[in-house]
C-alpha cells in the first residue's frame, strides 16, 4: 500500500516541487504567459482528447457533474455559516469553500491513482466546477461581463464540442485526435509546476487561522462530497473521485482573485498555502482508504 500511494503522490510532490525551487532560486518562470497557454490551449485539449479517448459512461459523467455542483452550493453555504461564526468578511470564505484544486491537484491525483476512467471522471468535475468559477468566481471578484467571458472561455468551449462525441459515440479524425493529445499532455506537468512557483511567490500571514480554515475546508469538503455521493448512489469509482476532487485544498485562482478585488489577499493567501501543506497528508490518508476497497 505504502509504494501505491508513492507512486500516486511522488510525481506531484517532485513536479510542484521543481517549480517551488526553481522560483526560489531566482529564475525566472513566465507565470502569466503559462496560465494562459494551459487555460487557453492546454486544459481545452486535455479535455476534448480525454473526453474523445476515455470509454466513460454517460450516466457516471452526468452524476459527477451533478455531484459537483450540489457539494459547491453545499460548501458555499457552509463557508457563508463560518463566515458569519467567525465574524470573517463571507466574501474570503465563500470562495475558498466554493473552489478547490481541482485542476493544478486534482487532476494529476485522479490520474495517479483512478487511472485514465478516474481521469475522465475527474475532467467531469473540474469542468462543472469551472462553469462555476468562470461565472459566479467573476462576479465575486467585481468582473462585470463575466456571463460574456464564460461563454467564449476555451475551456467552456471544449465542453460544448466534447458533449457529442460522448453522446453519440463518435471519434475524432486521427490527425485531429494527435494534435489534441500532444497539446494536452502539456497541461498536467505546466499546472503542478506553476503551483509550485505560485505557492513560493506567495507570503504567507495569518497561519493560525489559515491552518484551522485550510483543515476545515479540506474535511467538510470529504464529508460533503462523501455524502452527496451516496445520496446519488454513485459507483464505487465515481465516489472516490467524487471525494478526493471535494477535498482539495483551496486553489490558487482565489488568491488570483482576492489580489485582482483587493480582499483580504493576505489571509487567502494564508488559506492556500497552509490547505496545500495540509493536503499533502489527507490526500494519501484518503488514498489509503480509497485503494483497496477500489481494487
């Protein structure tokens, strides 16, 4: 069990950490320029060639995507509770709650370890997830045509031309089929490199709270994914997804967003970098759990 969860978490901890001492070091890293390539060309062709490739059922693909959004209204309620408790501006929880790392993490873990069906499924997710972030995360932010930037984003796109080949079985030309795969296999290790450059350019204060808010995301997020699965009856596989995505730490794009509105970025700051370091141990405890009964 032990070499299992290794195997799974040693090429994002090496990955991520390449990139945490490489802007360390003092060299330069386009940080900018790579978000936009894996958002713009990367992640869109990630999707389209999983999507194309992967033998996924319709049903399994349509209950994570109706999963996620029910444990995000879920997690947005219960960090607009916290909020309210801990008398904290609900617009620096809500969003830490709403949107995990379900890209940068999310996606290199379920590959890892649910292999290229888990892979799918996880793309299911973290598609219904970006629905979200690129519509209600804008308009969070203060982004006021944020409905028009959701519909020509790339990645939405995507979505909308991969929804046929599922639905009807079809298959890409195979010209077609290698250049998407080729551009896609670029996303993973750029996202698990511009974390680790994102997590050292972030300074981090607030360790106290952000230790006990980055835990409770991280749980609750387990927990509500956990529950809203077998609420939906889902199969064994789609469930594990469905709770490791849930339980991602928070994601960088909302202290992108908190600096952009000018919101507390410090203490997001704080959120991401200590839910991170956090899920570097609840990501393999929840592997344990997970393996076995999978295989």
């Amino acid at each position: 069990m032990l070499a299992a969860l290794f195997a799974v978490m040693a090429p994002i901890l090496i990955t991520a950490g390449i990139g945490y001492a490489w802007a360390r070091s003092g060299q330069n890293y386009p940080t900018d320029f790579v978000a936009r390539l894996v958002l713009n060309v990367g992640t869109p062709s990630l999707v389209l060639s999983t999507l194309s490739q992967a033998q996924i059922d319709k049903h399994a693909f349509g209950q994570i995507a109706l999963a996620c959004l029910l444990t995000t209204a879920l997690m947005g309620a219960i960090g607009m509770g916290l909020g309210r408790a801990m008398k904290q501006d609900w617009r620096v929880l809500v969003p830490a709650f709403l949107f995990p790392n379900s890209g940068n993490m999310g996606l290199p873990v379920a590959l890892y370890a649910f292999g290229e069906k888990g892979l799918a499924l996880a793309v299911g997710f973290f598609l219904a997830l970006a629905v979200v972030q690129f519509s209600l995360g804008l308009l969070l932010s203060g982004s006021e045509r944020s409905v028009k930037k959701l519909f020509i984003n790339p990645i939405v796109i995507s979505l909308a031309l991969a929804i046929p080949l599922i639905v009807f079985d079809l298959t890409l030309p195979r010209w077609l089929a290698n250049t998407i795969e080729l551009l896609g296999g670029m996303t993973i290790p750029l996202m698990l490199l511009t974390l680790g450059v994102s997590l050292a350019s972030i300074r981090v204060g607030h360790l106290g709270s952000g230790l006990l808010q980055g835990a409770l995301r991280i749980l609750f997020g387990a927990g509500v994914g956990w529950g809203v699965g077998l609420a939906l009856q889902l199969e064994p596989l789609t469930l594990g997804v469905l709770v490791m995505q849930s339980a991602m730490p928070v994601a960088v794009f909302n202290y992108l967003l908190a600096v952009r509105a000018g919101r507390s970025p410090e203490q997001v700051a704080s959120l991401v970098m200590c839910s991170t370091l956090l899920s570097f141990v609840t990501i393999p405890l929840l592997l344990a759990w997970w393996l076995p009964a999978l295989r």
